[in-house]
C-alpha cells in the first residue's frame, strides 16, 4: 500500500500507524495506538497489549517477530479458568520503509516502560518443598524472551542473602528478584539497609518468584489487581518493570535491630508457623493440620502491647501514662551513641515522646501484626493493609471459646475473621511488644516471629536452646512508610 495508507500520529492523536501488514502470513489492516495497543484482524478482531503482553520482538530479513504472553481462557468455561500462554505474533511490513517505522515505534513504547535489562536472582534450594531450582527453569524462557540479562546465585545458608545484598554491585543490575518464599526477600531488604549506601540500596526494585511456603508478599502483589499467584505471573510482574513503594519496619532491642516487610506474630500464629516446622514434608498443609492441634491445646501468653493508633483508631485500649513509657522506651540514644553507631538505616526519625500512646493488657491468644494482606497464598491475615500506608495493622485475639476459634481459621482465607466480635483489628504507627509467660505453665514463654524468622524464643518453648535474634523481653516496633521498592503489577 501506498504512503497515503501511514498514519503516525502527532502530538494528541490516537494512532501511532495504521497501514496493509501481513500478519502470521495474511495481509490485513494493523493499527497501533499511542497506548501500545496493537489491532489487526485475524478472523476475528485480535488486540495486543504492549505493555501487559509483549515480552520483546526481534527483526529477521523483512519480518518482525512479536514475542507475547497472552490470556488463555479453558475451553471449558465453567471452570472459569484463566492461564497464559507463549505466543509470537508475525509482522511483515509490505515495505522496507514501513519495517523500519515499525522496528521504531515498537521499540521506542517498549523503552518508555522502562523495564529491567540486567537481573540479579537468589535462588533458595531450601525454602518450601525445595523446588526453587525447578521453579526457577520454569521462570527462565520467559525471561530469555524478554531479553532480561541475569545473574544466578543459590542461597547456601541462613542470612546468606543478607550478606549477598550487602556486598553487591549494584551498579550492575536493575533489580534484584528472589525465587523463594519470604524470608529470602526479607534478608534482602535488612542487607540493603545495613549498607554504607543504603540511602541508594533500598531504591533497588525487588521482585519475588514464589517457591517457598507461605509466599504472602508475592500473594499480596499479584491479588492486588485480581492476578492468580502464579511463576508466570510473577516472573511477568518483573519483566514489566512496574514499580511501588513498601513500608518497612524496624524492630528494635537494645542495640539490636531488624527489619520487616511482612508481619510479626506473636501467640497462636507464631506457634503454628514455626512449631509446624517439623512437618515441613507436607508443604502449606502442615499449617492447616498443627493449627487445629494448637486449638485444641489452646495456650494463652501474659502479656501486654502499647501502640500509637492512627487516625481513626483512638478508641482502642485504654490511655498509657507517658511518664512510664519510658521504662519500655528503646529508641532513647545520646548523640554520640549515634555517632559510633554501626552504618546502615538506623529506622524512622520520629519522637515517640510526642505521640499518644495506649495500652491493652493481657493474656493474649494472639498477637499479630501485618504490613500487606496476605501472610501466606491461603492466608489474608489483613484485609485492610495496604502497601505504603505509612501504619501496620495489628490483629489482637484476647479471648475466644475454641468452637469460634475453629471457625475463625477457617475464615482467615477471605479475611472475614476481623469482623469476629473476638478480634480487633486496628492500624498502628508504632508499637512495643511486651511479651510474657504462658497463662498455664508459667514457667514456659512465647515463640515471636516475623517473616518467617524467629526473633525471640522464651524458656521452655520448641528448639529453644536455638536462640532467635533477639531475647524473650520487650521490642519496640516504628514503621517508616514507602521506604523499599517492589515489582508489582499497575
């Protein structure tokens, strides 16, 4: 077709062109808009989404080959079933000229994405059913045909992706992407953050290929815009390049410091988590069976939480005395302490003496506190949080008969179980954790966990002779909002 049959838009126009292409070998109109919007007609009216669909295109003799990930719906459609699919699209400009405006105008809206060229990716053998490596072969044709560059390293041991996010060049990559549950991408966050450069280090997109067995943060991400947490789905997350911000926590023990992205339990979650470590073999079901043997062994832990509400939640707990609040107060620093302090983020930079403060005494079933929805695939522990809100949400089980209890874990996959008359659910800009013995046995404490790491193991609890990261006794929690990056779908 002749030069009357180009169209390239101006500024404000709808189409970039619109021309006679052959497409998958037959000749028919093609249209591409200024929003990456591919359209032709192929018996029926087929439309490609550059930016959701397209992974790259490459150029061979006169054809334009279009690689894409495309919806593919089961044939049967009662099933409501929705996967993806690999697909090439193959265009053939009827002339030169037209290939090379072509090659431009798809290049050029791929690049205004601004996508990642060059990945580094921590595998972790160890985490979930150990098939991370599996998963990872599953994930590499679709970043080959994006053409994503990457670096591949295996976790060897705990907190080995601490150290590797410590010590990297980042200067070389545009993003590091964890294939595991978790705790690796955890470890990555606190070695960015302990970084001399961490100011810079923490920016660093991250993106998460579920292989372990919770995959919360993952979960949360893709369910976010209604996305199945899938490898494809996650791995397509990544390629994309879309970027949001996520709050970070700072725990706080005396000189002691870690940092969080997902959630700390303490209680009944926290036992269930990590005392069902020893059924590992059976996968996410291991959680299900020791959750109903906990029930029935209930336990209830002494205790107390104080927290700065945020807007909204004033009514909670009861007012606390701020003359006595300094008696748990663990941020309090001379100066010159902070001077000789390690380098690295030291966590928000907010009095706590300016804040209102309130209290709720226990004995506690549960104490749980979470930055995204999503604790596990199965899990949606808070339905109300949001990514960088700047607050955590906190989930407090005081007391509840075991009949409701039971009925409560069965709520927690849609996340109903906050409306429970037996449940509060609040956010929280800061909180300290006083944990404290077993109501029955007093001479036995708690297990607290966060992101799948035990940060402290009382007396008398499972592998207590272990240790976790920081002692059995008071931790004061602040949030500091937007502080990491994540790959997420827009």
């Amino acid at each position: 077709m002749g030069e009357e049959s180009k169209m390239e838009s101006h500024e404000g126009g709808t189409l970039t062109i619109f021309e006679q292409v052959r497409v998958n070998g037959k000749i028919t109109p093609v249209a591409l808009s200024c929003d990456g919007k591919l359209r032709w007609t192929e018996n029926i009216e087929r439309c490609l989404d550059l930016e959701k669909e397209v992974l790259s295109f490459s150029t061979r003799g006169s054809k334009i080959t279009i690689r894409a990930s495309v919806v593919d719906w089961s044939e049967l459609h009662w099933l409501r079933t929705k996967g993806r699919r690999r697909k090439d699209i193959v265009l053939e400009p009827l002339s030169e000229e037209s290939r090379r405006l072509w090659c431009q105008k798809l290049q050029e809206f791929l690049d205004s994405l601004d996508r990642p060229k060059r990945l580094f990716i921590i595998v972790n053998p160890f985490g979930g059913k150990r098939s991370a490596k599996e998963i990872f072969q599953e994930a590499k044709p679709l970043l080959i045909d994006a053409n994503i560059e990457y670096t591949v390293q295996e976790s060897q041991y705990q907190f080995h992706a601490k150290e590797m996010a410590q010590t990297l060049d980042l200067s070389k990559y545009d993003g590091i992407v964890c294939v595991s549950g978790d705790g690796i991408l955890v470890e990555v966050v606190n070695g960015l953050l302990q970084r001399v450069d961490w100011e810079v280090a923490i920016k660093m997109p991250l993106g998460i290929i579920p292989a372990g067995s919770g995959n919360g943060m993952v979960k949360s991400v893709l369910d976010s815009v209604g996305d199945p947490c899938s490898v494809t789905n996650a791995v397509l997350t990544v390629i994309r390049g879309h970027r949001i911000s996520l709050d970070v926590a700072t725990i706080l023990q005396g000189e002691t410091k870690f940092f969080s992205v997902l959630m700390l339990a303490w209680g009944l979650v926290a036992d269930i988590d990590i005392e069902s470590e020893k059924f590992r073999w059976m996968g996410s079901s291991r959680m299900d069976l020791y959750a109903l043997l906990r029930i029935l062994r209930l336990r209830k832990y002494n205790g107390r939480i104080s927290f700065v509400p945020a807007p909204g939640f004033e009514a909670y707990g009861m007012p606390c005395d701020q003359s006595g609040r300094s008696k748990f107060d663990l941020s309090t620093q001379t100066k010159e302490e902070v001077k000789v302090q390690q380098h690295g983020y030291q966590g928000p930079k907010i009095s706590l003496d300016d804040l209102e403060w309130r209290t709720i005494d226990g004995p506690f079933i549960s104490v749980w506190l979470h930055n995204v929805p999503w604790g596990s695939e199965d899990t949606m522990a808070a339905p109300d949080a949001k990514f960088a809100d700047g607050y955590l949400d906190l989930i407090v089980i005081r007391d509840c008969p075991k009949t409701s209890l039971l009925s409560l874990m069965t709520e927690v996959n849609a996340g109903s179980h906050v409306k429970s008359p037996h449940v509060l659910y609040l956010k929280v800009k800061a909180l300290v954790l006083e944990p404290g013995q077993r109501s029955d046995e007093p001479t036995k404490g708690g297990i607290i966990d966060t992101d799948g790491e035990v940060l402290a193991r009382g007396k008398g609890t499972y592998k207590y002779e272990q240790g976790g990261l920081m002692a059995y006794g008071p931790m004061q929690i602040t949030v500091q909002q937007g502080l990491a990056t994540l790959y997420a779908p827009r």
